[in-house]
C-alpha cells in the first residue's frame, strides 16, 4: 500500500517536474560552456619521426614553445607530458629542409602558437669514428679506461670530432665525456659508447725536467772507440723527486762492436724517461797491460 502510494506521488504533477529536470540539466551545460577559457605555455622537447638509422638531422632545437588555450579545469590539470611536439621527416631528402612544427594535445585542448612555427636544418648521411679519450683531474694524474670511444652521428658533426674529454673533480670514479672539435669547443648530436671513462688509479701530478746524460764507462776489458748518445733526456715523474736530479747516469748493453742499443738509465723509483733512449757505439776489446 506505501509503495503504491509513493508511486502516485511521483506521477503527480509529472509534466512539471519534468520541465523542472530538463530546466535544470540545461543550466547545468550552460555553466559549462562559460567556465573560464584559459592560455598556458609549455617549453616541450622536439621529437623527431620519420627518420631511418642511415640519416640525422643537423641543426633542429632542443625545445620548443607552445602556447594553448582551454577551459580552466583542463588547462590547469594538463600534464606536460600530454603536449607532444615533433617534426615529422618523412620523404624528406637528405641536404637543406624547412619543415612545420606539429604539436599533438589532449581532447580540449587547442594550439594557439609554437615558437618557432617551422624549423629549417640539414639532414645528413650518418658516420661513426674512432676518437682517443682524455681524463683531467686537476693536481693529480690519472690513469683510465677506456682509451678510445666509438661516435656516431651526422657525418659533418663526425667530421668535427677530434677528442673525447672527462674532468675528474672530486675523485670520482665515473666520468662523462663530452666530445671536442679541433679549437676545445664541445659537439652536440653524437653519440658516444660507452659515454662515461672509469678513472682506475689517481696519483700525483707529474712534470717533466731535462737533464744532462752521462754514459757510465764499459767494463775493463773492453774500451769504447765511437759513441752518440743525446746530450739530455728529458724525465717525468713526481715534481718533489725530479728537484734533486742534476743528471742521469745510463748504462749500455756492453759487447764488441759497432752497434745502437737502448741505455738503461738509473732513475729513482717513480721516475721515468720520455721514449727510449738509444744511443750508437763503438765497442772494441781493451789493450791489457802485462
């Protein structure tokens, strides 16, 4: 009986209270069409598709800026990562190219601007090369693997490359390379593996010092008819050890003979000479005395 009733009651009046609802449900949509339309600008990476492995663009900036409008509620919870920016180089032949940038957006949102508008760059042939790796540590020496990278990139920027360099500040034990052109300024684009050296061994700073050398006599039975050995060699080593050193005494593989052999020079322990240093003689038997 109470359902009944409470059946009727709705029915009463229903034209009314349909009206009402249907009145109600068109403010509700009119509110949202005057919600506040906002603007909101973005710095985005530009992607780049549409490009096979063989060819790298030169030239195309690591941002740009766009500019989009729409209600308050999406703009102010729009994620950045929503915002696609990217130039799309399909069909585009290698050399000189001026294409637009496209942005892609969330449902809502609208494009009002991108900075820059169109990119022009140059599209070329990829290349790969060898480059020899440098690792500084100021006020120490170092010793670090690997001594050689592989770069690969566009083939003007490959060109450029002449060496990979770390600076090692605070002891650390990885470090990242950056690659350098021929005057020490850095070349973005490439890509360098590995990217990072490995310091192994951080020591003193080394310095060098030229000295006089001095070829230590032959044993008694032999004598020594011709010589040509370097008036200096030039040693390296801790800068403490190489201050007392007034010259290198070098001794020789002795033999009868006309002959060049490597000196072996009496150098103290951390200290070393620059390259071999070889000198020519001319070894005959002694005249012994009775």
């Amino acid at each position: 009986m109470k359902l009944l009733e409470l059946f009727r009651r709705l029915l009463h009046n229903w034209p009314i209270k349909l009206a009402a609802l249907l009145t109600a449900t068109i403010l509700w949509y009119q509110l949202r069409e005057v919600e506040p339309v906002v603007e909101r600008s973005l710095q985005r990476p530009l992607e780049v598709v549409g490009v096979d492995a063989e060819r790298r663009p030169v030239g195309l900036p690591k941002q740009v800026l766009v500019r989009l409008r729409g209600t308050s509620r999406i703009i102010n919870n729009l994620h950045p990562n929503a915002v696609v920016a990217f130039v799309d180089l399909s069909g585009v032949e290698a050399g000189q190219f001026t294409v637009p940038v496209q942005v892609r957006v969330p449902s809502g949102v609208s494009v009002v601007e991108v900075v820059p508008a169109e990119i022009s760059a140059i599209l070329e042939k990829q290349a790969a090369a060898v480059l020899p790796v440098d690792v500084y540590t100021p006020g120490s020496a170092v010793d670090y693997a690997p001594k050689s990278v592989d770069v690969t990139g566009a083939a003007g920027l490959v060109a450029k490359a002449k060496v990979a360099v770390g600076i090692n500040i605070g002891s650390r034990e990885k470090v990242s390379l950056v690659v350098l052109d021929e005057n020490g300024l850095p070349i973005e684009g490439l890509k360098v593996k590995p990217p990072q050296a490995t310091v192994k061994v951080i020591g003193p700073l080394l310095t060098k010092k030229e000295v006089k050398l001095v070829l230590a006599p032959p044993p008694d039975d032999l004598r020594l008819a011709g010589i040509q050995i370097p008036e200096k060699v030039v040693l390296v080593g801790p800068a403490d050890k190489l201050a007392g050193i007034k010259r290198v005494v070098a001794d020789a593989d002795w033999r009868v003979g006309e002959y060049q052999t490597a000196l072996k020079l009496k150098l103290p322990q951390g200290v070393q000479a620059v390259g071999a240093v070889l000198a020519k003689l001319k070894v005959e038997p002694a005249v012994l005395l009775r």
